[in-house]
C-alpha cells in the first residue's frame, strides 16, 4: 500500500492533556443556543432548528424504543408474589 505513507498523523490528546479545554453553552434573548468550542469557534443554532433537530431525534428513536420495550416485555415474565394468588395459598376454603 503505498498510500499508506502519505496519511496525515493523528494525535491521541486527552482530556487530561489540556486542563483549560472547556466548551461553553448558552442562550440568547432570542431563545438560541449559543456553542462555543475550546479553539474560540461559535456555533448559533437558532430554536426553531433545535426543535426540527429534537423531532427528527424522536422520530428515529422512540419507535426503536418502543420496539425493543414491547420485545422484552413479551419475554421477560412477570415477577409474582405467591400471596397474590389465592389459589397458591396454604389455607384451606373448603367448608368443613
């Protein structure tokens, strides 16, 4: 493979490396979301688009959600209490 030489390096640089890495969230008057990253770059997301982003999450997840709850609660059987069935108990309720 003789591309292999020309690939860029990569650098393994953990959070330990650099204690002054921080992110900072915020918002605006406005009701956006306001990022800014370690390097200085800001991100504006405005709350419209956070809200089309939250809604395309919960398109895609909760039916998967949903889908395996169903699944393990139809093959998980359910944990019961002896005394709840008054067939099982040992007192008699035949007359004498």
């Amino acid at each position: 493979m003789a591309g292999i030489d020309k690939l860029p390096a990569i650098e393994d640089k953990s959070a330990s490396d650099d204690p002054q890495r921080t992110t900072s969230i915020t918002s605006d008057a406005k009701g956006n979301t306001i990022i800014t990253r370690e390097d200085g770059e800001v991100f504006t997301i405005s709350e419209k688009d956070e809200r089309a982003l939250v809604w395309k999450f919960d398109l895609r997840i909760l039916p998967l959600l949903a889908m395996m709850y169903l699944v393990r609660s139809h093959h998980v059987p359910l944990k019961r209490n002896m005394s709840d069935n008054p067939a099982s108990s040992t007192h008699s309720t035949s007359p004498i």
